[in-house]
C-alpha cells in the first residue's frame, strides 16, 4: 500500500535548510520538493514510467519561482497523461521538438515550399509577381509568424495596411494567396485547419469610379485632335494604340516588342501586368500592324514600344496619355482608361455580342470554367469585331 504522506505547507518550504547531502520534502502523489546543498530548492515528480514500469523523475521548476500550489497543479496534470499511459518525459521531449518545429516553421518557410508547388502551375512572370507581392505585402508582417499560430486578425491587419492604401483590389488578391498557402499547409500536414477561410468577405466592397470618356459621336473629333497634337509622336500612338487594343492605360505603356507576333498578328500580355493575374491575348488589326511599323524606327532596338523620352530604357509613363489628352482640350471630358468605355458603347450599340466585348476589355467571368472556354473560342470573333472597330475609329465604317 501506498505510504501516507503529510502535505506540505508554505512554512516548511521556506524554513527547509540546506544539509550537506540533497534530501527531498514528500508532499504526497509523487510530488517532492528536492532541497540541495547549496541552498536551491526543486520541484520533482516521481512515477512510474507505463511502459517499462521503471521509476522516474521529471523535473516541474525551482521553488520560489514555481510555488506549492502551481507545483500540484503541475503533478496533476502529469498524474493525468499517465492515466492515459502517456509518459510525461516522452509527452515534454515530443513538445519541445514540436515547439521547434513550430517556430522553424514559419509563414514565410511554408510559402516558398509553395511557391516551388505552385510554379508548375503557372507562368514564371506570374511567379515572380507573385513573390514580389510576398515580399512587399505579407512576409514583413507575417512572415516570421509560426504558421499554426497565425491567426485570422492578424492576417486582417495585413491586409488592412493595404486597404488604407486604397488597393482593394491587392487585398483581395493577398487574401487569396495567403488562404493558398495556408491550404497548402493542411494537405501537407503542417497545420490541421485553416483560419484564414473567409478573410477575403471582409474586404469593404468598392463603389465603381467611372472613368471620364467621350459619347460616341465625338470620336471623330478626338482622331483629329490626335491628328493635330503637338504631342510627341510616341504619346500619340500609344492613345491610338491603346483606343484601337481597349487595353488598360498601363498595359499599352508597358507594351514590349517580344509580346508582338507579327506572323500571327497577336500581341500576348503576360498574366504579371494584367488585373486579373491571367494572360490577354489581343488580335492585332491592320491598323495596329501600321502603328507598330511607324514605331520600329523610333524603339524596335528597345525593350519597350513606347518608351520613355527621359530614359529610352523604360516604358512611357502611363500618364502620358492623360496629359496629352488634356493638352488637346479633353480635360475633364476623357482620360485615357475612359477610351475602353467609349470602345464599349459603340461595340454594344452595334449589336456585337457582349460577351465578345467584355472578353476583348479582359474583364473578369466569375465562372472560371466558362472564361477558359470563352477565351478560347472568341479570339476569332474578337478579331473580326476589333477589325470593324479599328476601321471605325479611321472613319472607315
């Protein structure tokens, strides 16, 4: 039978002096207070281990810093893993390993492991775009978090550093690559659920700002304008460039001649400078042909079709066009995104299929399924609706 052993008390603890050999205090159930020659005081817990049914010690903290009473709560809670024939030695060691491997194993470690997933799934202008956003957006705030303790709120402070910026749209794109990574995390293994599910639903949702553009029948005199503009003749075909692509301000300034196939007379931007992270193929009319030829003389030996006047090695500056548009007595009649708006009144007016326009301006389809098919399958019907539309713009139509 089991001996009967006094409790102990705080005064006994305190008044316990040292003896020229180590003795123990029993308090009962295992626990012990170790009282050294030197004067040190230390919680042990003796039992006995499940499964070669020796005796052990473990080690609960030193007396004063551990008290009586969080010493028994410690005893209890080992008292608890041995009902469960855990030893409480193999249950601490298999937590301090755990414990480094959850601080090793970071938010910013567990996203490179899925950046090399996830090249395999997309192009490596895309990759690159997306660790620059990592890098600038996410691993300075998080990265260094243990990735089972990142927590909802603190993926929302991310991204609400990028909503005061007013980049709604980049937040919404950082929720979905963070949710990424942290399912990546579940199917490895590293974590067993993900918080971050949902996150994205917390974005406040953007009123549409609606970009200044011209009615219809004033495109005539906006080609004359152009026509007549003092306007350096790079600035002027790119505004004609961009009107007869409907490509975004950024994406015609940014324009490189190795997107160009002239043979198949198709200019492929690359998912990076798209708003919607995806390739945009856009047939190339006869008239478009023409302004890349005018532009050969001036940038063909450049990286960029547009390029800057202030460093020929960089693109146009996308206000560019604004300026110019202004120069030329549009202000606050028409800016260079609006010519997208203008491209799609008359498309819509002239009863092309909206679904071809809508693929033609690249925006976004919900159903993802259905986008794939349709950028397959419109790029003619988008040809030959682009062609109308560049002969419309020359007053051909």
């Amino acid at each position: 039978m089991p001996r009967n052993v006094t409790a102990l008390n705080a005064t006994q603890i305190k008044q316990a002096k040292p003896q020229d050999k180590e003795y123990n205090l029993a308090d009962g159930k295992g626990l012990a207070l170790r009282v050294k020659p030197n004067g040190s005081k230390l919680w042990l817990f003796n039992y006995t281990r499940p499964h070669t049914k020796k005796r052990s010690n473990i080690s609960i903290g030193s007396y004063p810093e551990i008290s009586l009473a969080e010493a028994r709560e410690a005893r209890e809670s080992l008292r608890k893993l041995l009902v469960k024939d855990i030893d409480p030695k193999d249950h601490r060691d298999s937590e301090k390993v755990r414990a480094v491997q959850s601080a090793e194993t970071t938010f910013e470690s567990v996203a490179r492991k899925w950046f090399v997933v996830h090249s395999s799934k997309v192009a490596d202008g895309t990759l690159k775009n997306i660790k620059r956003s990592f890098k600038n957006d996410i691993f300075p705030y998080i990265g260094k978090v243990p990735i089972e303790s990142l927590t909802a709120p603190r993926a929302i402070e991310v991204l609400n550093k990028i909503i005061e910026r007013g980049s709604h749209e980049i937040a919404r794109k950082v929720a979905r690559r963070m949710n990424s990574v942290m399912t990546y995390a579940v199917n490895a293994g590293i974590i067993h659920h993900n918080p971050l599910i949902g996150i994205k639903e917390l974005i406040p949702i953007t009123k549409v700002k609606h970009q200044l553009t011209l009615p219809p029948e004033e495109l005539p005199a906006l080609m004359k304008a152009l026509r007549y503009s003092s306007a350096k003749i790079t600035t002027r075909c790119l505004i004609e460039f961009q009107l007869h692509t409907m490509v975004r301000p950024g994406e015609a300034a940014e324009a490189k001649w190795a997107e160009i196939d002239f043979k198949e007379a198709i200019w492929a931007i690359p998912a990076e400078r798209m708003k919607m992270d995806r390739q945009h193929l856009v047939p190339l009319t006869p008239q478009v042909i023409e302004l890349l030829e005018l532009m050969k003389p001036i940038s063909f030996h450049r990286e960029y079709i547009f390029p800057s006047h202030i460093d020929p090695k960089r693109p146009a500056n996308r206000q560019s066009a604004n300026k110019a548009l202004r120069d030329m007595g549009f202000r606050d009649r028409l800016v260079a995104h609006g010519m997208r708006a203008l491209a799609s009144t008359i498309l819509n007016e002239q009863g092309f299929d909206h679904d071809v326009i809508e693929a033609a301006l690249a925006h976004k389809d919900e159903n993802e399924v259905r986008a794939a098919y349709n950028r397959a399958q419109y790029l003619q019907r988008r040809r030959e609706m682009m062609e109308w539309w560049s002969r419309k713009i020359k007053g051909e139509e």
